[in-house]
C-alpha cells in the first residue's frame, strides 16, 4: 500500500480515533504539560532576557520567540507522543499487535498516527496561538494559516520520532534520538535567536532541519510579512514528508511479523 494512500483510508482514521478516545483519559493533564511548558520559556526568555537587549530589524525577544515556539510547540507534542507513544502501544500494550489481526495493515497504523500527532500539534498550537494572540503579538489574521502549518510540521516530526520508536530494543534508546538530534535542532532552528550571524556551515546544516523551515513560516505568517518565500518553506516541509514517510513502514512490519 502506497503510504499516500493510506492516509485516505477508513482504518487509518480509525487507529487516530482509538487514540483520541484513549488521550481524553488524561487530556487535561496532556494539554497542561504541553501549553505550560513552552510558555514558560516564553515567558522566562520574553520577558526576563527580552528586558536587556532586542534583536534590532527582527524587533524584541518577545516579538521574535513567540512565533518560534509556536512551532516549537507543535515539534514537541509530535515527537514525544510519537516517540513514547509508539514505543508503548508496539512493545508493552499490544495495540498494534491487535490491530494487524483486525485487520488493519501496518501502513494504515503509521498512517492513523500521524494524523493522530498532526491533530495533537494543531491543537496544542492553537492554544499557545491564542496566548500570543492576547500578548499582542500576532499582527495578521495570516496567522490562521499557522495550523494547516502545524499539522504539516506534527505530522513531519512524528515519522522519525514513530521510526525510532520502532528499531530500539529499549525505551532508553531513545534518549539517543532527543539528545542528538531533537535537542541539536531546537536550540539551532531559529526559534530563540536570528541564525544570519552563524558561521555558513552551521546555517546550511540548520537550513536542512525542519524546524528551520516550520518556524519560518509561522513566524511569517504571525507577523504579516508573508511571501512566495513562505510558500516555499511550507513546500519544503511537504517534499520532506514525501521523502521520509516511507520510513516506518518497514520497521513496522519487521517487528509485527507481517
């Protein structure tokens, strides 16, 4: 099965739909962790380093980091749950396991997670959006094109989060994935600080990281000054998932015997 495909397929719905039935349980302690911890780093940063200096023709911090973490936002939501999630309902709860006999084909299964993290991001985004929003920091009714954004960006950083969770023997493995990669991509995606003073090597590396791309476009869109050039960055985050969708699958049916 294409993996295309699967994402317009009934079973695929269906895994999303067992996942948000199983989220509501602690849906409220979900949103907290993932609205309140973003926020403070806003915040802290915002306002406590944002009191000493600015980022001249960027403007203040706190004009800068807001949309930053808003996509930021999204990548974490996404990652976690994709990684530990994963992890969980593979190795320990036999989610999948009971799945493939329903039968529900290891495609429709990636497929249906990540549409389940695009509506995480999307979600979770919104809120922190509505936070900015009552900061007076979003300056353009654009800034609702931040969600479709959202949902690409959950979407794109749930496929290597749900491949890793699907090749570690361990769930310390994944500490590997957050320490040498996520983490590396957070602090050098151009959520906190402008990256056109990074020596050229550094800003090409940080160019080829979604992240780079997801917060551009947001930051764009938040503060009205759209163009082509955003378009190009959502397109970027399209071709990517194109590319590394088919990643899971593999591993997937490698670990279910399918």
């Amino acid at each position: 099965m294409n993996p295309a495909e699967a994402f317009f397929r009934k079973n695929s719905w269906r895994v999303c739909r067992r996942n948000l039935l199983a989220w509501q349980k602690y849906a409220w302690s979900s949103v907290t962790i993932n609205i309140i911890e973003p926020l403070v780093y806003f915040l802290a940063f915002g306002y406590g380093l944002g009191a000493y200096f600015t980022y001249g023709v960027h403007g203040s911090l706190l004009q800068y980091i807001g949309p930053g973490m808003l996509g930021l936002t999204a990548v974490n939501s996404a990652t976690f749950d994709a990684a530990w999630g994963g992890y969980e309902r593979l190795t320990n709860n036999g989610v999948y396991e009971s799945m493939v006999t329903a039968p529900v084909a290891p495609e429709e299964i990636a497929a249906g997670e990540y549409i389940w993290q695009a509506f995480r991001a999307t979600l979770y985004g919104a809120i922190f959006l509505g936070v900015i929003a009552s900061l007076g920091l979003v300056h353009s009714w654009l800034a609702l094109l931040c969600l479709p954004v959202l949902a690409l960006t959950g979407v794109l950083f749930a496929i290597p989060a749900l491949y890793m969770a699907f090749i570690v023997k361990t769930p310390e493995h994944l500490f590997y994935y957050f320490a040498l990669i996520a983490t590396p991509m957070v602090m050098f995606g151009g959520v906190f600080f402008p990256l056109d003073k990074l020596p050229r090597w550094a800003f090409d590396i940080a160019w080829c990281t979604p992240l780079y791309h997801a917060v551009n476009a947001c930051r764009a869109l938040v503060t009205g000054s759209a163009t082509w050039t955003t378009l190009a960055e959502v397109g970027w985050l399209v071709a990517a998932i194109a590319v590394l969708v088919w990643l899971p699958h593999a591993a997937l049916r490698r670990r279910l015997g399918n």
